[in-house]
C-alpha cells in the first residue's frame, strides 16, 4: 500500500484533536452550514495559525473580518455572513451559502476542491492552469468561464457570470468592496493566504471558504487532522543531530530569489529538519541576492530545492557556475514540479495550499533520507542527470 493511500485512510479514520495551544470554546452561533440565527451548541472556532483573517458569532450569522495589510494599501474588511431569509442588501453582507464563487487563483480552486465545493465554482482567471482535470473538463465543455488572465479580472466575463462572490489574492490595483454594474451587486473578498509565515496559517484559510459555502464544521475538521499530521512530522525530526544546510531557487538574469525569514518556505525548512542561513530575516517575501552572495553561503549546502530546471544538465546550460555548488555533486537536487500534468499545470500550487503536511512530508525525505519509511516524493522531484 502506498504512503499516499495509507495518510489517505489516516484522514478519513482519526479523530484529532486540535493542537498548539488552539482551544475550542462552546458558544451558540449558528454554523456556516446552518440558517444563522437559529440556536444551537456548536463550536466557536479558534483561529490557530493565521493571521490575515478572524471569525467571530453574531446574533444573525457570523462575522468574517480580513486583517488590513498597510504595506498593500488594503484596509481592514469586515463582513457579516447570513442566510438569504436574514440578509438586508447591506454593502457589508454577504448570503451563505454562496451558490456561483469567481476565483482568481488556483490556491482559490484548491480549497474548494478540498471541500469538495467545487461546483460552486462558476469561472476563473487562467483555466488553462487548473490541475484538476474534471475542472479543466468543465472549462473545456464551456461550463466554468474563462475571467480573465495572471489573476486580474476582466470586467465583462465577470459580469456575464454574475457571481455571488468574488475572491481576489488583494494584489495592488485590485477591485475591492463591491461591483455593482449592471445588476451584479457582489461582494468582493480577498484571500491572503498567501501573505502567512506559518504553512499551517495559510491552510486555515479553508475555514474561510467553509464559512461562505456552508461547510464550516468540515472545513474546520480537516484542518485539525491536516495540522495533527503536520505537528507529528515536526516532532519526527526535533532531535535529529544533522540538520542539512539548504538553498533554494535560481539564479535569474542576474538575481538569485530567495525566502525570506517570514516566508512560509523558511519556515517549512525549520520544522523539515533543515538549516537556513536567512531564517531570521524580517522578509514575508523574497530577498534579491547576488550570484557571489549565494556562492559564499551555500557552497557546501548539500541539499538544492525548489531549482526551475528540468535536469542537471539543462541547469549547467543555463550557468557553469552552478558546479560551485556540492549539491550538483550530491545530486540532491529537486524542483517542484512532481505533479505537473501534461498541460504543465503544478498541483503544488493548487492543493498544495491545503496540504502543508504532505509537502513537509516531501522536505523531510530530501533532508533526511530514509527516516520517513516508504515515503515517495509528492510535489517535489529529483532532478535527473
């Protein structure tokens, strides 16, 4: 049997329980997958992780409020989630569970997809690079809308789609509030899962598409068995004597890019049993080296992932000088193309967000071989000579 099929059982047989210090709280707010307002005992759920969002009861739903990120001009947003039977055509109201959802990135698809939502689906931005191939079927057959290109919205698809909502990655120039043109009054809400540090934090976010698309209770459920698996592997690896010097990605007409410290990839070198010459740096996202800087650092770094390249040969090609490095020696060498299909679309970055477990999984094996038993490479690939 393999590991894939037997974490697949693990998922589907364990009951969790939440850990790092996330308490669950008995309250009496109606759930996402219930009418709000209506009174019954269900669990408030603790936000563990993220940082960019927080969900609290009200007396007629829920409260989703997205943290204001001053560095990207966004200020905070605060919605108010309830049933079509509650809702009173506020500008700040969204009616759950949301029937036609507009997405503008693949991690978008992936969280629905987890919660087998997808049907809500109702058009995105670049199709072509959905991975799922029973999405790519429907936008094929015409029955998911192609809405634009590189996350950016195209104003009349959109309209033609007539969506109950809109989530956008809240990059610069970006719609925000509401679109009310031609009768689609639709809220619009952004997803940044990708501005959190911790890999975990930027799973959480599927409470937020359980909350929109009534599916709260399982959303918050995968989670708590995601996160358990995730706290385990950390555990496997805290007392490991060899903790392998890492470097990551290429280098690009001249700048090598890097992770910063409070880049989620830092941190999954950290919990993989890694050592990360920039881990402390104060950087959510990339730091622009040199050639010579990343020479001096990662010389002797062992272990290469994260290379855009297709072999080792290919990656000589492109600079000589990458021979400097041990790791072309090692031949621990691996990009992350392991689920690419034959449209090159990467499920790294579709389910990849929901599942940090599994891609800890994969920096475990490239670190330290042989102590995750029968594991095979998911997301990541060697490359090859």
């Amino acid at each position: 049997m393999s590991m894939m099929r037997r974490f697949s059982i693990l998922l589907t047989g364990l009951i969790l329980i939440c850990q790092a210090g996330c308490r669950v709280k008995k309250s009496s707010p109606a759930d996402g997958s219930n009418h709000p307002g209506k009174s019954l005992e269900s669990p408030e759920y603790a936000i563990c992780y993220a940082r960019g969002f927080s969900i609290a009861p009200s007396d007629s739903g829920w409260v989703l409020t997205i943290t204001g990120q001053p560095d990207l001009g966004l200020p905070e947003y605060r919605y108010r989630l309830v049933s079509d039977h509650l809702a009173t055509g506020g500008s700040d109201e969204i009616v759950v569970p949301v029937k036609h959802i507009a997405a503008s990135s693949t991690t978008h698809v992936g969280f629905l997809l987890a919660l087998h939502q997808d049907n809500r689906l109702a058009g995105v931005t670049n199709p072509g690079r959905i991975y799922n191939d029973s999405l790519f079927i429907r936008y094929r057959s015409g029955s998911l809308s192609n809405l634009g290109r590189d996350m950016a919205y195209e104003l009349e698809p959109l309209i033609e789609v007539n969506p109950d909502l809109i989530v956008q990655t809240g990059f610069e120039g970006q719609m925000t509030g509401r679109i009310s043109k031609n009768g689609m009054p639709a809220p619009v809400l952004n997803i940044l899962e990708w501005r959190e540090s911790h890999p975990l934090g930027r799973a959480e976010w599927i409470k937020v598409f359980g909350l929109v698309t009534g599916q709260l209770t399982a959303a918050d459920s995968l989670f708590r068995i995601i996160e358990n698996r995730y706290n385990q592997l950390v555990h496997t690896v805290l007392n490991v004597n060899n903790k392998p010097l890492v470097m990551t990605g290429n280098n690009f007409k001249g700048t090598w890019y890097m992770p910063g410290g409070e880049n989620f990839m830092a941190r999954l070198f950290r919990d993989g049993g890694m050592t990360y010459p920039f881990a402390d740096t104060p950087n959510r996202g990339s730091l622009a080296l040199s050639f010579e800087t990343v020479l001096d650092r990662f010389s002797s770094a062992k272990v290469w992932i994260g290379v855009n390249a297709v072999s080792r040969t290919v990656l000589l090609k492109e600079d000589e000088r990458y021979r400097s490095f041990s790791s072309l020696r090692t031949g621990r060498i691996f990009s992350i193309n392991g689920k690419v299909n034959q449209r090159g679309a990467n499920d790294f970055w579709e389910s990849g967000v929901v599942r940090p477990d599994i891609i800890l999984q994969d920096i475990i094996n490239m670190a330290h071989p042989g102590l995750l038993q029968d594991h095979e490479l998911c997301y990541f690939k060697v490359l090859k000579k």
